[in-house]
C-alpha cells in the first residue's frame, strides 16, 4: 500500500475501482455507502468524489446550506483539537 495526499492506493484484483481515501472519521457526517459490494457507514470526507456525488445528486439547496455550515463546524473543531490558527494574526 503506498499513500499519497491522504489517499492510498490499496492493490485490488479488479483495478476498475478507485482508489480509496484513508478512513479517519473526521467530520462526522455519515452516510451509507455500498463499496466493494458491502454497505459501510462512512464520514463524507472519507468517501471518493465519485460515492460524494451520489450522496450529493438528488438533493437541495438546504440539504447543502446545512452540510457546509456542518463541515466548517467540523473544521473548526480540528483546528480548535489541535491548536491549528493562521500565521497572519
């Protein structure tokens, strides 16, 4: 396995699939998700663009609103964990 930019390619007998991110669990927004023929529960941000635009594809304009405002809220709580602030302050 060799990982790059957070995403690690795993080898695999069908090299169709994707590469997929590391599992880190970091935002907190679950969705089901079938992967390699099984239904897994995975955080938005460890999914692949691909399996993100099928979460994404049937909804609306306030589904977004509320997972952006859900995502920045997470991003804070990672910076605020791990006392991450810009340099320009």
């Amino acid at each position: 396995m060799s990982c790059n930019d957070g995403y690690c390619e795993i080898e695999r007998k069908d090299t169709n699939q994707e590469t997929y991110p590391t599992k880190r669990d970091l935002d907190g927004a679950y969705f089901r998700v079938e992967r390699d023929g099984k239904w897994l529960n995975l955080c938005f941000s460890d999914m692949t663009e691909t399996e993100r635009g099928k979460v994404m594809a049937d909804k609306a304009v306030p589904w977004f609103i509320s997972m952006c405002n859900h995502l920045a809220n997470s991003l804070h709580a990672i910076g605020d964990a791990f006392d991450i602030a810009s340099r320009d302050e």
